[in-house]
C-alpha cells in the first residue's frame, strides 16, 4: 500500500494535546519574529513550500500553495519553484532563501556550507538569516508531523 492509499494514522491534536499547542505556539512565534524581521510573507511562503516538496509533504504543499495563491503569487513561480535554480523567475534574495532552505531542510548531505550562509547574508542581515533558519526549521517539524501521521490534503481552505 502507497501512503496516497493509506488513512490517517493518528490525531496528534487529541492524543498529545499539549505538545501539538506548543508547536502551534512555536510556529506563531517564528511567524511574528520573521514578520518583525521584516521578511515578506510570500517569501516565507516559498520557503515552507520548498522544504515541503523536498521533504515530500503532500499535506504542506496543498496547505501552502493555497496560501500562497490566495495572498497573490503567480502560478508560473509556483510550477516552478521545485526548478527554481533553472528559472529567471526568482530574485536574488529569494533565490538566497531558497539555497538556505534547501540546505537546512537536506542537512544531512553537508550541513549548511559556508557559501550558501555567506550568499545569505548578503541578502539578509544576520537577524533575518536567524528568521529564515527558523522558518525552515519549523516547516521541516510540521512536514515530519504530516507526513509520520499521514494528514490528507485536499481540505485546507486559506484565510481571507
């Protein structure tokens, strides 16, 4: 059996209450600081959809393309972005979240290297690069949640 076959497993909200609100309370205290940071929005949004295809999160990359649609961004970039080092359709600075992300999210295959940091930090200041390393890192928890749980896409409607 597939895991697209397969049923939810557990519902970790129910069966581990106060570790499911913790990480929610993480996970609005890194958007805040990344806000107060003054990274843009639909760069987090790139951010959280990048670890999710890399990680393979089904649920993640519903949940966020349809954030990302809602709050604007195009279609092309969305197709795109599993591809981005091969498009002109990123920035640099989005390009530079992007190699970070790619590099906290794949951590076991080098680490973070001296030159995608320092590519970061010329894009970033140190308090936004420390934003980003957040941000990733709490999509890559949710994504091992989504996907050790077996949360189906397909229900997720965004905010207005």
């Amino acid at each position: 059996m597939t895991t697209a076959e397969s049923f939810p497993r557990l519902k970790l909200s129910e069966l581990a209450p106060q570790v499911y609100s913790a990480m929610g309370r993480l996970h609005a205290t890194a958007e805040k600081a990344a806000q107060e940071a003054g990274l843009e929005h639909s760069l987090l949004e790139l951010v959280k959809i990048r670890a999710s295809q890399i990680n393979g999160c089904a649920f993640c990359i519903d949940m966020h393309t349809l954030d990302a649609r809602a709050a604007g961004e195009r279609e092309q970039r969305l197709y795109a972005l599993s591809a981005w080092e091969e498009t002109p359709f990123f920035t640099a600075r989005e390009r530079a979240a992007l190699a970070l992300t790619e590099a906290v999210t794949l951590i076991h295959t080098g680490h973070v290297p001296d030159d995608v940091y320092q590519a970061a930090l010329k894009e970033f200041s140190e308090a936004e690069v420390a934003q980003l390393v957040w941000a990733a890192a709490v999509i890559n928890a949710y994504n091992r949640i989504a996907i050790s749980t077996r949360m189906v896409p397909g229900n997720y409607t965004p905010k207005a």
